[in-house]
C-alpha cells in the first residue's frame, strides 16, 4: 500500500472526530444543563445562604428543609463572590449556574490542552469520566469552578510575580473545602 493511502485514512479518521464532536458536544451540554436545572440541593445551599445573607440574616443558618447536612459549609469570603445569586429566582439562578459549569468544564478541557496534553488525551479522559461531570451538574457543586480556576493558575505560569499571585488564588479556592471539612465537628454524630 503506498504511503498515500495511508496519509488519506489519517484524514478521514480525523475528519470523522471532528464530526463526531460537532454533533457530541451540542449534545452533552444539553444534556449536562439540563441536569444543571432539575435537581441542584447543593445548589439550592448556595442560593438560600446568599437569600439569607442579602436579607440581613446569617447564610448559616439557611438550611435545606428536611436535611441537616445541607447546610452552607463554607467560609464568609465565599458569599461575596455568590452574591450575584441573589438577583435570580431559585429556578433562573439554576439555568445560571449550570451555564457557569458548562463553561468551568470548558475551560478546564482548553486549559488542558493548553498544557500540552494531547487532545485525544483530553477528550478521553472527559469523556471516561462523563458521570462525575454529569453528578456536578445534578447537584450543583462547586468543584468545577475550582477545577477551571486551577488549571487556570497552573497554565502559563511564567513570571515569579504571576505564579505568587495565581498560588495565592489556587490557596484561596482550595479553603474553601477544607473549611466544609471543620464544619461537620458540628454535626459528627450525625456523620458517624
């Protein structure tokens, strides 16, 4: 067989991806919005919390009726950066929200491939691990935006100054859930 025909099944292999993923990724997003909008408890903590707090009330004291455990966990520093939650209904703060993830997931699989990983490599491993990204959307966590924010202060760290602040950014997202973890000593009966 000569080299040729070889160069024009390369070209077809890759010409049928890029089909594929125009027609996938329409898909998948849908499909991850749509679990953004239905179901979203952890969400709805977010949303109740900055309700509570806008209103002049404590965000820790917004529970999710019928759940102990789902209770703003996080620290103050975060509301701020919830706070334009509070000019939404619970339903369209929803559809925010998962636009907002879509984007993080985006922006994470770009800022891999920035990276220098292959793209093949990329698309697998996202696509290997379609139910953790689908369970994000479902319940409206936050993971996601921390994972976009990392990726972000990793890629392209090229000045001292550049790499402090962007450390300093990645410590500040990574509080966050270490301080979820000092709030269950409050409900560690409840846990165990």
């Amino acid at each position: 067989m000569s080299p040729v025909f070889f160069l024009y099944i390369e070209e077809m292999k890759s010409k049928l991806l890029r089909a594929f993923l125009v027609c996938l990724v329409p898909v998948v997003c849908i499909r991850f919005y749509l679990a953004g909008t239905s179901y979203s408890k952890d969400f709805h903590v977010y949303w109740s919390a900055v309700q509570a707090w806008m209103a002049g009330g404590s965000p820790y004291g917004a529970l999710v009726a019928g759940d102990p455990a789902f209770v703003f966990k996080y620290p103050p520093w975060v509301l701020p950066y919830l706070a334009p939650l509070y000019l939404f209904t619970f339903e369209q703060a929803k559809a925010f929200w998962a636009i907002l993830e879509l984007l993080a997931l985006a922006s994470s699989v770009r800022s891999l491939v920035r990276l220098g990983l292959s793209v093949r490599v990329v698309l697998f491993s996202t696509a290997l691990f379609w139910y953790i990204w689908l369970g994000h959307f479902y319940f409206g966590q936050i993971g996601l935006f921390f994972l976009a924010v990392s990726l972000w202060a990793v890629e392209k760290s090229n000045s001292e100054t550049l790499m402090a602040v962007k450390s300093s950014i990645v410590v500040f997202f990574s509080s966050i859930k270490a301080f979820s973890m000092v709030s269950l000593i409050g409900i560690w009966k409840q846990v165990f």
